[in-house]
C-alpha cells in the first residue's frame, strides 16, 4: 500500500446519508464534520433506488452534489456499492433475486439484506450498477475508494432457493469430484442416506431429527465460497476501473472465513457496536478476532449514542468502549 492510502490510517470519518437529509442541510452538515476533525465520510451503501430509480436508468445528481459541497470544504469521500438493499422493481422484474428460508419459500420484499448470491439476474444487476458508480466516479479527486456491499452475512446468511442449490452441487462437484467421495465425506451408509445421483443432494432442510453433520458443515463452506465470489466481482470490477481506490468493507459475520475474505481487500474494515453483546469482554473479543487477521483495519461503523430501530434498541456504550 503506497504512502497516500497509509495515510488514511487513523483518518476520523463518519457515516452520512444526504439522501435522507434535505439538501439544505448538507454544508452546514459538513461544515461542523469538519469543524470537528471529521475528514471523511461514507456514503451511499443504500442508495440503490436513487442511483438506479428504472433499470438501466442512472441519477448521480444527489451524490455529485455532496460529494462537490465536500471537495470544497476539505473532506474526502468513502463510496459504498448499494448492492446490500435493492429497489422494488428488481424483485418485481426479477423475483429470483429474493433469498429463500429453509422451508423453500421465498421473502418477501421489504427489507435489506433478502438478495440471493447465487441469483445470475441478481449478480449482473449488481455488476452493472457497479460499473456505472466507479465509472462515474473513477477521476473524482474526493473518491479515495469504496466499501463493498454493507456487512455481508449479517442478520440473514443463508438461502435455499432454486439457484443456490445448484450452486451447492457446482461447489460439492468442485470439492469432491465424485460422489463416492462425497458419500464418504458426510458418511451416508449410516441412516442409509446414500447419493446415487447428484440430482439428489440438496441443502439442508428441516428434517424429523438432526440432520447429517457433515452435510451442514459443507452448506457453511459452501456459503463461505458464494460470499467470496460475491466480493471479489465488486473489487475486480472496482480496481479495472481505477487500481490506486482503496476497497474494504464493514464486517466479520457468520459463515465466512477471515483469513481467506479480507485477502480481497486493501484494508479491512470492521463495524464496532459494543451495546449489542451480552458482556463487554465479547467486544474486545471481537477486535482482537479483527485485528488478528489484519493488524491494520478501520472501524468503519462505531455505535456512539442509543441508536436503532423499533425492537432494537441499545444503550449508549459504557466509559472506554469508543
């Protein structure tokens, strides 16, 4: 990493959504960030529907204007891809792109987090809205890089549709070449759970008692591996358009593997909210898992007052947890 990305290393940023913020708002907003000692802030990881309001259709008015007001005045720019929340007429256009719960139903539209990796509609929706971003923005002085995605795996982490079962026996193909290995693997003479086709292997599901162990384990290698591919599209579309951006993203979430995910990454980035664990060791715990496996990191998401959501709310962290 050459001298200039070194130097954002201890940078003070902040998460700002102008989107949500009248546009009268935005330098005053920026002028007490920077009155403050903020020198950064991250912006559009869930912008998709105005970035994109129709397929194929591109606005960056909103975002061309902050991003100006914050030339101006001296701060730099984090983008994020949108690509963790969609607009309503992806779905409506292409439902394949909804994850699906155990019982092999699909979600319903309405909240983040819902899109499936294996949905081909849903990847290249992603590509080319990523295209479009870095394309835009590949010369602004002000974009120092991008955060991937928002927080992949958390919340919802798994999807059993149609398209990620075929992923699964793409990746059981990759990993054991024949089904006499795979038989072997997972130890189907016991219950008499034996593949004779792989038209026969599917995801795990509910079942009358416990399920196959082995076959488990596999679903969250499996899913380790789509997070994987997921990431490395955005950052291989990102770095062809402008190989000196910073790429990073927010998060150490279930079913993925560090040491292998942050590999993709010029600097990882972790989502600090102390209020959420049970004690305050889970915390510590949790930056020294991060700073294990990148001695270098950003916090990119702090939690510093009682924010949340309805259902969800926390209090504000103790004395030394910022």
């Amino acid at each position: 990493m050459n001298n200039e990305k070194l130097s954002y290393y201890g940078i003070l940023g902040v998460c700002y959504y102008p989107e949500v913020w009248p546009e009268k708002m935005w330098r005053d907003d920026l002028k007490l960030m920077y009155d403050t000692g903020i020198r950064l802030i991250r912006i559009a990881e869930f912008a998709w529907g105005i970035i994109e309001p129709r397929e194929g259709e591109y606005h960056f008015e909103l975002f061309d204007k902050i991003i100006s007001i914050c030339e101006e005045i001296g701060i730099k720019v984090l983008m994020c891809t949108p690509t963790a929340a969609v607009p309503a007429w992806i779905p409506q256009k292409y439902p394949e792109v909804m994850k699906w719960n155990i019982q092999r139903q699909p979600l319903k539209y309405g909240s983040r987090k819902d899109l499936c990796y294996s949905s081909r509609a849903f990847l290249k929706l992603c590509d080319n809205v990523v295209k479009q971003l870095g394309k835009h923005y590949a010369k602004s002085p002000s974009v120092i890089g991008w955060q991937i995605d928002n927080e992949i795996n958390c919340g919802s982490h798994t999807s059993y549709s149609p398209e990620d079962r075929r992923h699964f026996i793409v990746f059981l193909k990759e990993k054991y070449k024949t089904l006499d290995a795979l038989n072997a693997a997972w130890g189907t003479n016991f219950w008499s759970q034996q593949y004779s086709e792989w038209e026969q292997v599917d995801l795990p599901g509910e079942t009358a008692e416990a399920g196959n162990p082995s076959q488990l384990l596999d679903e969250k290698y499996f899913i380790n591996w789509q997070v994987n591919y997921f990431a490395s599209r955005q950052v291989k579309i990102l770095k062809s358009i402008n190989s000196e951006w910073i790429i990073t993203h927010n998060g150490a979430f279930p079913n993925v593997n560090l040491e292998q995910f942050r590999k993709h990454f010029d600097v990882f980035g972790y989502d600090q909210y102390p209020s959420f664990y049970h004690c305050w060791q889970d915390a510590t715990i949790n930056l020294s898992k991060i700073r294990g496996h990148s001695n270098r990191f950003w916090i990119l998401e702090q939690v510093s007052g009682p924010g949340g959501k309805l259902n969800f709310l926390h209090p504000t962290p103790e004395p030394g947890q910022i």
